[in-house]
C-alpha cells in the first residue's frame, strides 16, 4: 500500500514514511492509494477477535511495509493494561437500537487514546525503517484532549520531543491542568493568545518552512505530527467502528439493513475514519456529523460552501471549536480523485477563507453525511434528559452528538440502530455537567468533581482524580506568531 498526497498524487512514499513525516513536503496530507475491502468472512473472523487481534488485522491492510511481528508488537504495547478492564471501545445501551461506543476509558480520558496509544509505537517503529537516526520533533496543536493524549503517548518515548500548543482562554480548567502538569523530560507545552485555528496554523506554517526544516536538520532532527493529519492517527481510528459492529453483531442486534454513525466532531478526522471503515465494507447507512455552534462543517454539507469568515465562538464544548478542519481535506479527495482541485481549494481557503465545491462533489457529500449542530442550550438539556431517562452521564461533546442524532431520526424517519462516538468522560468538562444537571457549581474545579460523583454515583476516573495536587510545570502563554521560536527553544536551538 503506498501512499500519495492529497495535492500531489504523483509522490508515492511507504506507510512508514508517512508516518514518519507526518505532512507531505507540498502541504498536502498523505493518503492511501486505495481503500483495503474486507469480506463477509472477514468480518464474521473479527467478531471473534478481541480487540487487539482486531487492530492487527485493520492496521495490516494499510501498513505493509510493518511486518506482521511489529505491527502485532505495536497493538500490544498501545492496548495492553493502558485502558480500563483492558476493553479499549465499550459500548453502552440507550434503548434497544441506539449504542453508545465509549472512546474515554483510556489514560487521558479522552478518544484521542486509541490513537495517540498507539502512535508512538508505529512511529518509534516506522522511523527505524525511513528515519535515519534523526530525532523526531513532535509540534501538536490542540484544542484540548488532542495534546494532553499525545503529551501521555509520547512522554519519555527515545529519540521524540513533543511541543504542544493549546488555546490558553479555550479549554476547560481539567483539560489545562491536565497539559500543564504533565510529566516526561521530553514535553514542552505553551499556552498562546488565540484560539485553536492560530495555534493549528501556526503549526502547520512551521512543518512547510523551509529554513524550519533546514535549522532543524542542521541538529539532528526532523518534524512529524501527532495531530490528525498524521495517518498514524488517521489508521487506528478506523479500527473502533468496526469493533463497535462486531461487538453490536455479537450482542444480537439487528443490522441486515445497516446502521447509522454519529460523530461530533470538529477537524473531522474521527468521522473521517468512520467513512475509512464505510469504505472498506461496514454496511454503514449514513453518517451524521454533529457540530457546535461552530457550525462550519454543517453548512459546508448542506451547501457546498466551506467559509471561514465567520464569527468564532467559544462553547461548552471546546474540542469542536474549530473553523478550520483540516481532515476535511482528505475527504475533497476521496470525493474528487484529482489533487489539482484539491490544491486549489486549499490554496483559495488559505488566500480567501473559503472555497465552494462543484455540484458534484455537493450532492456525493448529501448522500454520505448528515450535517446537524446545536447549541450550549440544547447541549446541557440532552446532558440532562440522559441521565434522568437513562441514568446515562456524559460530557458535553457527547451530548451534541446525541442531540443530532435524535434530530436526524425525527427529520428522516430512519429507524436503523445508530451508533453514537462518546469522546470524553464527562469528568473532563465537570462544571457544566452539573450545571446541566440544576446542581450549584463550585468555583474550585476539584470540588466541583467531587460534588459531581456525589451527586450522580459515578466514579471519577483515576486520570482525572490524579490532578488533584500535581505541581503545574508549564505555565508560559506566548503570542501566536512567537510558535516557531517556541520550537527553537524547547530544542535549545
């Protein structure tokens, strides 16, 4: 399987090469020449597999130049003792066809684990294969899990420094207290005065700039990425749909004629994957994309019109305020197959802030996606409508997801089972959970998740309750434009 860029697909390059760089030389995000099919024999032998054979079986048909011992090697050390009664991918009943595949039972309490688990195994292995004894430079934007998942896979991992930059005015205080105290002699993380599209581009300008590249090369090391546009991030994401299937197959549940995928979902990589697994043969019906007020993404599918010259707007749900996602990209070329449009469509988003698809393009996104958002209103009212009919407490993201998806039924009519992501415990954005549920709030944040147990009975995860003291060792906020320098420093450059 080679790989190609999505503004260029002339490179050809291994998977390990890939992994290893992260981004295309050109600015593009590198894509698989073709999307792996699987059988009915194939999926009747997953559902059999624990989920880790199931990860090797996935990530075998996308990685290989990795042979079957390191890939194997790989999937182990991610998914062993590093999640929750070592089941990576729960899934959680609301009613009789609606599942809720629970992503957040790893070490950062967030989706962002199964794949960033992971990453580090795949890159540490990839770059034995390409790297030639470079030291890997990891910069990540994030909106708020993103960093402090890839902060916990790559702590101490030899030969990476990882550099995380985060919106200081736009996460919640668990998810900033979880990036500032973080532990590992290789991480480096910075607040910056913006919101999460300063910080994504100021990354993504560095990993194409030519005297970056050179000053790093000059010492040692080479850029790579743990954000999603790595397809190391991309592959293991792919891997939970398909667990979800099976494990709904193995509980009994009636998909002859398909089921629906709710995502919420800002960068768009995680409802990216869901195609990935649609492609491959998943008899997936249609998939929902769930935004935030930030309803780029919703429009972009109901238009054609992506544009980003629009208000910016900091939610209850801060890991889908983004205005620009970047995965999205990878669609325009599944969609289109000519990397000359797609070049300019990126190239009119980074001159104008915006592009419009051909018709075409418009009515195959119509027939994959449904496109729906809501607002913090509705956000906490769906927080508290689930638990009061089902018992059922989640976070804030989870809950646009539900509220879109419970829309999508009433607007279509559609009774297939429905899947729904939950991507975060909803001890990561505690405070507005309990406001959701009518409950006085504390200011202090580790009161407030005491009270929040107390209230409900569910238990705090061990991630979280550990915050509770830990010494803040990054405290620095810098100015967007100061990203590159902030690089030469944590590199003492």
């Amino acid at each position: 399987m080679d790989y190609i860029s999505t503004r260029n697909n002339k490179i050809s390059v291994s998977s390990s090469f890939a992994i290893t760089h992260g981004i295309a030389a050109d600015g593009g995000l590198f894509m698989p020449v073709g999307i792996p099919e699987l059988s009915a024999d194939d999926f009747e032998n997953l559902c059999a597999m624990t989920y880790i054979e199931r990860a090797a079986f996935v990530l075998k048909k996308y990685l290989t130049d990795f042979s079957d011992d390191e890939i194997r090697a790989c999937v182990e050390g991610a998914y062993t003792r590093s999640f929750e009664n070592d089941n990576p991918a729960p899934l959680a009943a609301l009613g009789a066809d609606t599942r809720v595949i629970e992503l957040w039972h790893g070490p950062t309490c967030a989706f962002k684990d199964l794949a960033l688990q992971l990453l580090p195994y795949l890159m540490t292995t990839a770059s034995k294969h390409v790297a030639d004894g470079k030291k890997i430079v990891i910069p990540v934007a994030t909106s708020g899990d993103t960093g402090k998942a890839a902060l916990e896979g790559f702590k101490d991992v030899e030969n990476t420094e990882i550099i995380v930059f985060y919106p200081s005015d736009g996460v919640s205080p668990a998810q900033k207290l979880q990036m500032s105290t973080q532990e590992g002699s290789n991480v480096h993380v910075f607040g910056i005065v913006g919101n999460f599209d300063d910080a994504q581009s100021g990354v993504k300008k560095i990993f194409t700039d030519e005297s970056v590249i050179g000053k790093l090369a000059a010492n040692g090391y080479e850029f790579s990425s743990a954000n999603s546009i790595n397809w190391g991030r991309l592959v293991p994401q792919i891997v939970y749909y398909i667990s979800a299937y099976c494990d709904m197959k193995n509980e009994g549940v009636d998909l002859s004629d398909g089921f629906n995928i709710t995502v919420p979902t800002g960068n768009f990589g995680n409802i990216l994957a869901a195609y990935f697994a649609k492609a491959m043969g998943l008899p997936v019906n249609k998939l929902i994309c769930a935004s935030n007020k930030n309803k780029i993404l919703t429009d972009f599918i109901n238009t054609g019109k992506y544009d980003k010259n629009r208000d910016f707007y900091t939610t209850i749900s801060p890991s889908m305020d983004i205005l620009i996602s970047s995965n999205l990209e990878r669609m325009l070329y599944l969609l289109s197959g000519d990397d000359n449009y797609v070049a300019r469509l990126q190239n009119e988003l980074m001159t104008l802030g915006r592009y419009e698809v051909t018709d075409g393009i418009k009515n195959k996104l119509g027939e994959i996606f449904y496109g729906g958002y809501c607002d913090d209103a509705k956000t906490l009212e769906t927080i508290s409508s689930l638990y009061h009919d089902f018992g059922y407490l989640c976070d804030t993201h989870t809950a646009v997801a539900v509220t879109v998806a419970n829309e999508y039924k009433v607007k279509t009519g559609d009774k297939r089972p429905m899947v729904i992501a939950s991507t975060a415990s909803p001890y990561k954005f505690t405070k507005s959970v309990l406001k959701a549920l009518g409950e006085e709030v504390p200011e202090d944040e580790f009161e407030a998740i005491g009270k929040l147990s107390a209230v409900t009975g569910a238990p705090v995860p061990s991630p979280i309750a550990n915050l509770c003291g830990k010494k803040v060792r990054f405290a620095e906020v810098i100015d967007k434009s100061a990203i590159k320098d902030a690089v030469y420093s944590s590199l003492n450059m």
